[in-house]
C-alpha cells in the first residue's frame, strides 16, 4: 500500500527529516515554511521566525506530532559568502543560537542532500552558519557514503568562575558560567547529593532547572558581539571530574523549558573545555572524551586553538560524534482539529 496523506480540509503541510545524535533527536525541516524568511542576517531572520511564525515551530516540536523534549533546524539562507547553509535553531521553549548535536547531524545531511557541490574523501568541510556564527564541520566521506563529523567551534570563552547563587530549595550555590555558541551554568552533582548518571532524571532536572533561575535572576551577562547571544541557555550537571583524564567524564545539560539533552551536548562540551582550558585543567590538542549522563553516549572534544573573543581569552574547541537517520515524515494540519495549535505534557 503506498503512504499517502489522504483528502482533508487541510492547513498546512511540513515535510521533515529525523535524525538523532548522541540520542539527541534532530527534526531537519524541508518544506512547509514560507520560501523566503525576511531579515537582512541570520540573527534578524531568528528575530522574524519568533516573532511571525512561532505556530510552525509549536507544531513541529510540541505533540502530537512531536514531543516535550523535540529539537529542530530549519534551515534558511545565509549572508556570509563562506556559508554551505545557513540554519536556526528551535526547541520547547524557542530558539537556540547554537546546537552541537545538530551541527554534526547537519554536517551529515549537507552532503546526503547534495547542499554541498563537491564532496571531497576522506574528510569534506561543510560550513555552517549557525546564529552565533560560522562553524566549520567535517565530515568522513567515502565512496558516497557519510560517516563521523567534527566541528570547530565559535570562540568560546570562561563568563565568571566561582559565581556564588541562592538556589531556591540548596542556598547558596557556587557556579561556573561558560560560553560555547550559547551560555551554560556549570555545577557538580555532588552539590545536590546526586550522581549525574545514577540519580533520577528528576531529581536533576529540578537541580539544574532551579540553579538556571537562580543564575538568570542574579547575574548579568553579556557577550562582546551581540546582546541576542546574551541570555543563559541552561545549566549542566557534572560529574566534578574535571581536570584531564583518559578517562571520559559524564555531565546531563538540561536546557530551554527543562528540556534534557540525550547527548553530551556539543555547545556545552564546548563551554565546559574553555573552562577548563581557562583553569588550566586541559591544554591545546588533549582530546577528552564526554559521556552523556542520560544516555551514556559519547563526543569527544579538545580545544585547538587560543584566541579571543571582545575582551574574553578564548578558545575554538573541536568536538566530535556521530548522527543517524531515523525516518522521514509528512505532517499535516486540519483546519477543524481542535488540538491544531499542539500542546504540551510535562
């Protein structure tokens, strides 16, 4: 039997891509936003899409056609002339200006769908522009075939070590706050009396979710090249095990509405890797490997080159995964579907 939507009253029709990496899902967008996003730059078409079409990011991400913990690219054009495509991000609660987990799946579709023109073995760079920036991946290539992926990363920096919160319900909290594309509040688990990947998700997600209002109340921040970039995304459990090992060390990023990363997060590992490379904990070129608390999936990530970033010393941070597949899918909208405009169950 050939699948096909049948007859409706219809809306609207979006056709997607699923990927995952890490266990993270991706939904890679391919039709059913308007052709043309306005906006002169990538941060002004962000602007645009929250502000004019956020119903297609709720009926993507939101159930019944997606759920709590959905992620999405779409991917629209780019001004930057270096630029293979141009992509914003979106989750529960709207939308991100960097996505780890995303730009290695992205690396991989670039090449499937042919957005880049001249895939080169063994290794292809597919250039990403991302609202943060440019991110280069690369991507394993042979015979046709895609395989692991590799990015380098926007200048990240260390925001403030040592930042001491009151968290509601543990009191005062000491914090790290780092910038990988997008900024993060670091904290151990032990602090809560939890390990990141023994102890209920739960229970640390309200750690997490608590400290990320605590530190969105109480700290400032600000980044050198644009105030849309200035917003905390979330906080990320760790481990504690920081210092360089050969050992991987497991952290659980809980982000946006409370929303759990299945992967080791790939803007976090690049935060988390300036931190300690600004606490002198890891040098250039010693690659560390990441373990998801939720999943036990890896990345792996190192920091590649010093740099700076405003008045910020700086890192690029190399982190690498592997994304794959899950399906493809066409969603509709019927205009007398009175859960039409989705919802979602915590």
């Amino acid at each position: 039997m050939e699948l096909q939507v049948p007859p409706s009253d219809g809306g609207y029709e979006l056709s997607v891509v699923d990927m995952h990496t890490g266990g993270e899902p991706l939904r890679v967008i391919l039709s059913g936003y308007p052709a043309e996003i306005p906006g002169d730059n990538l941060l002004s078409k962000r602007r645009h899409v929250r502000e004019n079409l956020d119903h297609l990011r709720r009926a993507l991400m939101f159930e019944p056609r997606g759920h709590y913990d959905m992620y999405g690219a779409l991917l629209v054009p780019s001004e930057l002339p270096e630029a293979d495509i141009g992509v914003l991000f979106m989750h529960n609660e709207g939308y991100s200006t960097m996505c780890g987990h995303a730009v290695i799946a992205l690396g991989r579709f670039a090449l499937d769908y042919k957005l880049v023109k001249e895939p080169r073995s063994p290794e292809t760079q597919v250039n990403i522009h991302c609202p943060c920036g440019l991110v280069k991946a690369f991507v394993e290539y042979s015979n046709g075939k895609t395989g692991g992926v590799r990015f380098h990363s926007v200048p990240a920096f260390a925001f403030a070590t040592d930042v001491s919160v009151t968290v509601e319900g543990f009191g005062e909290v000491v914090v790290d706050i780092s910038y990988g594309g997008a900024f993060y509040a670091f904290v151990s688990a032990q602090r809560f009396g939890l390990d990141v990947s023994q102890s209920r998700t739960r229970d640390l997600v309200d750690a997490a979710t608590a400290v990320t209002k605590a530190v969105k109340s109480q700290v400032k921040l600000h980044h050198p090249t644009s105030e849309d970039l200035a917003f905390l995304y979330g906080t990320i459990i760790t481990d504690g095990n920081d210092a360089y090992s050969s050992e991987p060390t497991a952290n659980m990023c809980v982000f946006a509405e409370a929303q759990v990363d299945r992967s080791p997060t790939g803007s976090g590992v690049t935060a988390r890797i300036a931190i300690q490379h600004h606490r002198g904990q890891i040098g250039l070129n010693q690659t560390r490997a990441f373990r998801s608390g939720a999943t036990g999936s890896e990345f792996t990530g190192k920091a590649v080159q010093e740099t700076t970033c405003g008045d910020f010393k700086a890192v690029v941070v190399e982190v690498a995964g592997r994304a794959f597949y899950t399906g493809v899918s066409r969603f509709v909208r019927e205009n007398d579907d009175g859960l039409s405009n989705a919802f979602l169950l915590k």
